[in-house]
C-alpha cells in the first residue's frame, strides 16, 4: 500500500450493526483523507436466504435496514461539508432477494394510501448472483422466462446524524441523507454531506446488486456488501440536502413527501447550485436547468418519498464544484486500486 495513504478496516459484527442515523457512538474515527474498507449487511439483517423465507416470520421489526457506522471524521463540525467517495462495492454472496410486502410498495395499500382491495401478496424472489460475469439472474416466481440483468451495485441508505439531537429510522430518508435508494450512489460517485453535529456521523448500509428508478416495489435486488470509501472534509458550505457528483453530473436529492415536493427540492437546490458556481442569475440558471436537466427518481416507497435533479458539468463553463474535491478523490481511489 502506498506510504502517504492510510487505510482502515471496519466489519462490524451483528450486535454492532445500527438501525438509526443520530444517537449512536462512532464505531471508528477517521482522519480526512482516509480509506475505509467496510461491509454491510443485506436490508433483511441475512435473514431471508430462500423463498419460504417470508420477511414477515424471519425478521423482526422495525430491526430491518442495518447500517455500518457510525464513522466519526476528525475535524469535522457542524456547517462543514463531509464528502464521501465511493470506490467501489460488489456483493459478497452469490445470491440477492428481492420481495413484495402487502403494505409497502408504490402498488399496492399501504397504512397511508387506504384502498377496500386486499394487500399484494408477501412473496421472495431469489436472484443467482454471478459475480465474475457481472450479472443478476431474475427466475419468475409463476413461469415465463428468466431474464439475465447487469450488475449495478450501489448503497440505498447513506448519510450523517441529523440536526437538533433528533434521531431517524435508517428507513427514513432527509436532509441528513439516509435512506435515498438513488441508483447514482455508486462507485465513481462523491456524496456531500452537510455536518450536523461533531465529527459528522457517516452510516451506509441497504446494497443493491441493482435497482430501477424509483425501487417500485419496495425493494432492490438486495445483498450484502463489500464496500471502500474515501472520507475527506471540507470546512464550511454546508448544503442544505445531499449532493452528488459524478464524472458527468451534477445532483441535488429532495426527499420529503409529497412527491412533488420532493422534485421541488431538489430542482431548487441543482438551480441554486448552478447559480453559485457559474454566477448565473437564479433564473437564467432556472432556464438552462429547464432545458439540460433530467429528473431521475429515487424511491417512491419510504416514509420519505426521493427525487434527483441532474445536470451535466459540461454545461457549466467549465466551473468546479465543491473546491474540486471530487476529482482529488478519484486520485485517492486511483492510487488505492493501483496499489492493491
């Protein structure tokens, strides 16, 4: 490994796992600048292996979604700006699940969206991971053919302790990030954090081997993780939600509900952040995005409902963002997979 790059491990044990973002003591702190070797559990805590094994009998709730964390970074306080790259992530096991729930899902009742017809069926669906290949199998529970699908590996749930002491369910989505479940949280992407309290509490957990827009079911294709980040800290410019940047993009998450709400926030903080870097007019920045931008949902099935708003940097004149913090960590990530 290279000298001037240093690398930790976490691998928390069951018992270590957490089920919140805020109100935890860090499991490890870490300097800015540092890799972090780490897994995650599956969102079912491992527990549902096979297609009998209906999360309703084999889980116990509301201990579903586990995270790893918290990762405490030194330094940092509240309005700085925790930004995380991730380097990589790849399943760990050689099978996902993916289920419905009879009150969860975009298609069905739930507690909040009353309907006289009866909840969907509880069912699993177990997905033959090959990891060499690079693909996901999809079997029809009731016949029709398999479908073979890419591997896309990304975290659903990622963020920081919220603000004001409070403590939210790692099923919950919000300024403080969580539980997103955005496809474009994958390797090659940085997340910026607002800090919110002392060392800034970085949790993830909730991997996907892959997830269409929106996760309209309730679930992802849903595995345990082998996953490295890069944590660096940028002092002040906190933003308001969560930020990501790729290569080609830039983007702003919302995530309240309702879902137009959601798209609200997040096209706001994307034209408010292109005026700031460009020195746009608010609403010259309003018409470019308008013209430029996409709007990829994230989920439409948590307690929060998640909207993207993206734009391509290429339009941007040239202008970096966040003090070009993302392409220093791609460096970091470079040296880190050379040096293996």
């Amino acid at each position: 490994m290279t000298a001037s790059l240093e690398v930790v491990t976490l691998e928390p044990a069951a018992d270590q796992l957490r089920y919140t973002f805020g109100g935890g003591e860090p499991l490890l702190t870490v300097a800015p600048g540092t890799v972090v070797e780490l897994t995650t559990e599956d969102c079912f805590g491992g527990a549902v292996r096979g297609v009998d094994d209906l999360p309703s009998r084999v889980c116990e709730f509301p201990y579903l979604n586990p995270v790893t964390g918290p990762i405490a970074v030194e330094g940092a306080e509240p309005g700085d700006t925790l930004a995380v790259h991730l380097v990589e992530m790849a399943p760990v096991r050689d099978w996902a699940v993916s289920t419905t729930f009879p009150h969860f899902g975009a298609l069905t009742t739930t507690h909040s969206t009353a309907m006289l017809h009866e909840a969907l069926e509880e069912l699993v669906w177990v997905y033959e991971v090959d990891r060499e290949r690079g693909t996901c199998l999809f079997r029809p529970r009731r016949g029709g053919p398999e479908v073979e699908l890419p591997l896309d590996p990304m975290h659903g749930t990622i963020g920081v302790a919220p603000a004001g002491g409070e403590v939210f369910a790692s099923i919950t989505p919000g300024a403080h990030g969580g539980n997103m479940d955005t496809p474009e949280a994958r390797a090659g992407t940085t997340l910026y954090f607002g800090v919110n309290v002392a060392g800034g509490q970085l949790s993830l957990g909730d991997g996907h081997c892959r997830q269409g827009e929106g996760e309209v079911c309730g679930t992802a294709v849903e595995a345990a993780m082998r996953t490295v980040v890069v944590v660096d800290l940028v002092k002040g410019g906190a933003p308001a939600w969560p930020r990501l940047e790729s290569d080609e993009f830039l983007m702003s998450t919302g995530s309240v509900r309702p879902l137009e709400d959601a798209f609200r926030v997040s096209q706001h903080d994307l034209v408010t952040w292109a005026a700031q870097l460009t020195g746009w007019d608010p609403l010259d920045a309003y018409q470019l995005v308008s013209q430029a931008g996409l709007a990829p949902a994230g989920n439409v099935v948590d307690t929060n409902y998640t909207m993207v708003a993206k734009l391509p940097k290429r339009y941007l004149g040239g202008a970096v963002a966040v003090d070009g913090v993302h392409d220093r960590l791609r460096e970091t990530a470079a040296a880190y997979l050379g040096s293996r």
